[in-house]
C-alpha cells in the first residue's frame, strides 16, 4: 500500500492510499482521483518523505556536557501541516453539519419561512438559496448562515 500527499489546483492538501504507482497513475487518468474538499480532478503528487520505523533505534548522546544540557529547538510547524489540519478540520465541521442537518434541497426558503412564521416543526435544514434569497429572509428576521459543503460530501460516500 502507498500513502502519497496530493494537492489539487486550489492547493487543497489531502492524503491518497493506492496499492502502487500505477494504481495511483491509472486512477487519475480515469478521472477517479479528486480533491475531498472541493472535487477538483486535477490532482498532483506533492513531495513526501518516507516514513522510517526506527522504535528500536538509539538516539546518538552528545559528546560534550555543554551540549547534553541545551534545550533543543522545537522545529515550526510546516506550511503543509497547517493546511492539512485545517482541512480535516473543515471536513469534520461539514460532516457533522450533514449529520445533524435535514436537506431540503431548492426547498429551503420557503421551508426556512414555514419555520419562522410557525407553519412546519423548527429543525436544522440546509439547501440552496440565491444570495438575494438568503438576503430576504434575513430582513425578514429568519437566521441563515451561507455554507460552503465540499463536493465530495455531497453524494454517498464509499
């Protein structure tokens, strides 16, 4: 099995498992790799380090005092690191967000109505709106908040 770190064109950051090189090749000339956060197809690979298991390895002890007693520098977070945290973080915040929420699709306005002026049960809905829809109901007094789901949450996942 080989992990690789891709990015697609939007440098969204995402981690890949294929069972080689020319499986990972073979699917992105099929079209069936794509970003999890924006669906973007153009995927490429960024360059990774191999990852050592060296439990059983010693590290090496300094040969002069001075040295044993100097704190080492704590070495900053990588670019990549931050990127990749914060997309796992956005993904967890969409998938709880379709969890707890009911998808009324083009119905959301006028569900979001429904509920407001107590014609339907108040609950967590999320669909589509135009801007000028959205800016409607929040005269109206209706709370609504635009969010942006990932492609890739959008239909069923394997």
């Amino acid at each position: 099995m080989k992990v690789l770190d891709l990015a697609c064109s939007r440098h969204h950051l995402f981690e890949g498992w294929f069972a080689s090189e020319d499986d990972f090749v073979n699917q992105c000339q099929l079209g069936l790799v794509q970003c999890p956060v924006c669906a973007d197809p153009t995927v490429v690979k960024k360059l990774s380090a191999p990852r050592l298991n060296l439990s059983g390895a010693r590290e090496p002890q300094p040969s002069t005092p001075a040295l044993a007693s100097a704190p080492s520098p704590t070495p900053p977070a990588r670019m990549g690191e931050v990127e990749t945290a914060l997309a796992a973080a956005w993904m967890a915040v969409a998938r709880h967000v379709i969890a707890n929420t009911a998808d009324v699709g083009g119905q959301f306005v006028e569900e979001a109505r429904k509920m407001h002026y107590g014609e339907a049960e108040v609950r967590s809905i999320r669909g589509q709106a135009t801007l000028e829809q959205a800016q409607e109901l929040v005269e109206e007094g209706i709370e609504v908040m635009p969010l942006l789901l990932p492609e890739a949450l959008k239909g069923p996942l394997q």
